[in-house]
C-alpha cells in the first residue's frame, strides 16, 4: 500500500505524457524533421521557453520560407518576422529597454502587434496589452498603474499616448516607438522613431536568451469599472494547447482570419496557437463583416477566431452577399470573450455548417470549457465541457460544491492558465485551489456547463433570484430582436425589478405587450421585465460585451 500514491503519479505523468504526444502528433505540430532542424528546434524551446520568442524562433528553423503572416500591408514568413524582431529587439535594448522592464503595446491587428511581441519576449520583457477602443482617462489610469518604460503603438493613437493628457512616465521618461500609418502625414511623428526604421537598422543577429521570460499582462474588460490588468506566466510546456487541441480541432500550417484583437486574451490564444502550429495569421487593422468574408475567400482560411457579436454582424449581411464569398474552407469559426445565444448559434450552423466552437473563460481563469458543434446543436447555449486537464466545479454561496444537475450556483476553474494576481493587488476567491470565473451557472444531466449570468449580475426582485441572462436569451429568440440586454435597476417596492433594453431587426416592429406576454409564457411572472426601452445599436466593447453601466446612466 506505501506505493500506491507513487505508482499512482508514475500514471498519471505517463498518461498525460500519452496525451500531449496524441495531440501534438495529431495537429501535426509533432512530425519528420532532419537532424539539424531538430537541433535547431530544440535549442529554440531550450533558450526561450514556450515563449512567442520561442515560437518564431523555432518556425524559422522548421519552414522559415513558410508564410507566417498576412496583413494590410503584405505577407511575411516565418524567418522575415524572426529577423525583423532580432532587430527590433537590438534597437529597444539600444534606447534603453531591459529585462525585467514592462512595455506597452497599442496596436491593431498587423504585424506590428506581432513582432513587437516577438522583440520584447526575445529581451525577457513584461508585456501589458491595451484596449485600442480605451479613452484617454482610461489609458492613463491604466499607465499610471503599470508604468512601462516603452510604449509601441500605432500612428492614430499618438494623441492618446503621446499627447497633453498622456502619461509621460516615471521623470517624464517614458520612451515611444511608432508603427507609422502610410496613409497619414509623417510629420505628425515629430522625434518619434518608427519601428519600421529602427527595424531597418537593426541588428538581425540572434540574441542571448534573457535570464528570466517575461510575463504578459492582459487587461480586463472593464465593463464595471477601470480596466485591472491581470499578469500571468507564460506556460511551462505544451500541455495548455493539448488541452485546447483536444477540444477543438486545429492543425499544423492552416490559415487562420485572426479577426477577434489580439490585444484581448481570445485573439491573444490564437495569436499562441498560430506560432505553436506553424500557421499563417491573416490579419486586417479594422473589422468589417464583409472584409473578413472576402479575406477568408481570397487566402482560404480554414479557422475563424471571433467574439459573437463579430459572427453577428457577419450573418445580418444580405443573403447575396454571403453567397457571393467561397466559404467551403473554413473548418472552425471559434468564438469567445462573449456569451454566444443559442438562437446565434443554430442560426451560424445553419448557414456556414457545423464548424462552430465555443470557449469560455476569463481573462483571469483562461479557460474552462469548449463547447463543440455537438454540444450546441444538442443544448443550445452550453459552454461545453472541460478538456482534460481543466477542472470546473459549482459551489453555493457557503463554499459547498453542488454536484446535482441544474443546481445553480458560482463556478470555479483551475487549470495551468491562471493568473498570478491583479497588478494592482488582490486577486479573485478561491476554493479547493480553484479560482472564481466570476459567473453563476449550472451542469446538465450529460456534464455540459451553462453560465447563467455574472454572479454580480443576479437581481433580487421581490425576494425572488434572477439571472437576467434567461430572460435575455428567450427574447433573443424572438424573429424580430437582432439584440438584447437585461439587468436590473432599483424599485422602492420590488427591490429591483427588470429593465429589457432591445434592438429590433431592420423593419420589424414588436409591441411591448407582446414582448412581455412572450416571456411570461415561459418563465415566472418576476422574470417579465417591467421597462422595455428599444434603441438603434447596444454599446460594447472591443470584445462583444455589453456596457451596462452605460444604459443604466442613460
């Protein structure tokens, strides 16, 4: 009997060692290399660690002729954008940059979010990723918090960096580094270097592996309040992107239409899994629905990472213009950052197939469960189940884990994907050595997850709990609602009481009465909302989540 607990790790080790290898063997990232290719690899991964750093290192070993990306302004393969960050990471070492420092990054989806990443994993720098749709006040709140000593971002956020009401750093010494935008004057850039010179004349030499790998900094979505920036290590080995493979189908040197921003941890994964597979990133600065469709035709994407409003808006264009785009290649349209409906979902199958996957997660948990094209054409909704090596239980307000299906109550995830902490102190709850994703939700009888709202988000009506995302997800089945939110606002008798906030599909009309006979229908009576308020378009932010603090302020 002493042995059992160890014999039962040796196992466990080995088992999950059988699983890694099935995975990677499978996606393709596993296959023949020659011995001097392999060599090249291996120091790659030895030096740098899964590191993006590692990652283009390697690739420009393995297929450096190989396209790596596709964006706006050309392509490059995998040994140019190795090259090119060697370069920059030499010339931001030149004007001052060190290990260990904190770099901020303000780009939109193009090379330069790329390798930029790239030249400040090469150096061991700290990353913190902004939201290009941020304010003023937001980005300085948020610089003033993290202090870099370098910001990279694009042209057309000069003013918000750089200007009056700019952070200009610790002494006043916060250095730039500008990705110009040929299609605006030059002469806006005054003194400021642009990335493409300092790339130009760059050292493209390989550099000594920093002593420590910097950590990446990913900034929450701030729907309730100032963005809080969530550090997290870079992975240990490969076992995350097993994890993600065994979920969801991905393959070694496909293309992917990276339309959902990298700046946010959803486009920030797939960013990871491109270099980790060897696959080409196509990338545009701004998305339009139509643009991305003609994109994936051109180029024949086979995988389309998108938060739901994107694959919204994608599905309102006219029927003759969705048929007009070849779309057979696409394989996976993979969504998150959102809560994806289950009406958006059947309606996305429908049209484009059986392709879709659904993740979710949080910025501070990473993920937790996957949802396959199965899963969503069985349980409309579901978040899926939890891929091996992720755990994901219920707990009631007392800490208790709730076990019954359709027993509702906070989830907590755990996994290798953590965060460490809020750069600004604290954390999130944890329990059992899982962390708080921050929702409430509830199992099916088959294991599948469903999140029924934030657990800040429940109402008390009445002395009644309500989670407003039923209500919004019966209303959203209505043929004439594009969109809907839900949440509640104070009433002197009620407590609370709800407040449906509803955009109609273009020439539909829906009386109040009949919206509120239709939930009534099929739900209690508490959970009927007593406002309803129709407007053009919901507020969201970069990622598809709806800014309720806005229409509360309305």
């Amino acid at each position: 009997m002493p042995l059992a607990a160890p014999l039962e790790k040796v196992a466990t080790r080995a088992g999950d060692t059988a699983f890694l290898l099935r995975q990677l063997v499978a996606a393709g990232v596993v296959g023949p290399m020659r011995p001097r290719v392999v060599a090249d690899v291996l120091k790659g991964l030895h030096e740098f660690g899964p590191t993006p750093a590692a990652g283009y290192t390697m690739n420009a070993a393995r297929r450096p002729d190989h396209t790596a990306l596709i964006d706006d302004f050309g392509s490059l393969t995998f040994r140019e954008v190795h090259e090119r960050s060697n370069a920059l990471a030499h010339q931001l070492r030149a004007i001052g940059v060190r290990e260990g420092d904190a770099l901020a990054i303000m780009c939109r989806n193009h090379r330069g979010f790329v390798e930029t990443i790239v030249a400040a994993s090469k150096l061991g720098v700290h990353q913190l990723l902004l939201n290009t749709m941020f304010s003023g006040p937001q980005l300085r709140d948020v610089l003033e918090r993290e202090r870099p000593v370098v910001a990279v971002y694009d042209q057309e956020f000069r003013g918000l960096v750089a200007g009056d009401d700019g952070w200009a750093g610790t002494d006043g010494a916060l250095k730039h580094v500008v990705w110009a935008d040929p299609d605006l004057a030059a002469a806006d850039l005054g003194d400021v270097p642009r990335a493409e010179d300092l790339i130009a004349a760059g050292d493209r030499s390989a550099l000594e592996p920093p002593t420590e790998m910097g950590r990446m900094v990913i900034l929450t979505s701030g729907t309730t309040g100032t963005p809080k920036g969530a550090a997290r290590q870079q992975p240990k080995g490969l076992g995350p992107a097993a994890q993600i493979l065994s979920r969801m189908p991905l393959r070694s040197e496909e293309r992917t239409m990276l339309a959902a921003p990298m700046f946010h941890s959803w486009g920030y994964l797939h960013f990871t899994m491109g270099f980790a597979l060897g696959s080409t990133l196509v990338m545009q600065r701004k998305f339009t629905p139509e643009g991305t469709l003609r994109a994936i035709a051109a180029h024949r994407c086979q995988v389309l990472p998108v938060v739901p409003v994107m694959l919204q808006r994608i599905l309102e264009l006219p029927d003759e213009t969705l048929a007009k785009h070849d779309l057979s290649s696409l394989r996976i349209v993979a969504l998150s950052g959102s809560a994806l409906p289950g009406e958006l979902a059947i309606r996305a199958m429908d049209r484009l197939g059986d392709v879709l996957y659904n993740l979710y997660g949080s910025t501070e948990v990473g993920w937790a469960t996957i949802a396959t094209p199965e899963d969503l054409r069985s349980a409309p909704g579901t978040a899926g189940k939890a891929p091996r090596g992720t755990a994901v239980r219920i707990y009631d307000e007392d800490g208790r884990q709730l076990t019954a299906p359709g027993a509702v109550g906070r989830i907590f995830v755990g996994n290798d994907m953590k965060f460490d902490g809020y750069t600004g102190g604290g954390g999130k709850d944890v329990i059992d050595g899982l962390l708080s994703s921050g929702d409430v939700g509830h199992f099916d009888p088959e294991g599948r997850l469903f999140v029924d709202g934030r657990d800040d988000d429940m109402i008390v009506s009445g002395g009644e709990n309500v989670f407003p995302r039923e209500v919004e997800d019966l209303i959203a089945d209505m043929p004439e609602v594009t969109e809907v939110t839900v949440f509640g606002v104070p009433d002197e008798r009620w407590g609370e009481v709800l407040r449906a906030v509803v955009v109609l599909a273009d020439g539909a009309e829906l009386p109040v009465d009949v919206l509120k006979a239709r939930v009534k229908e099929h739900l209690a009576s508490f959970k009927v909302p007593r406002d309803v308020v129709f407007i053009d378009r919901l507020p969201r932010n970069a990622t598809g989540k709806v800014l309720k603090r806005e229409l509360r302020t309305a």
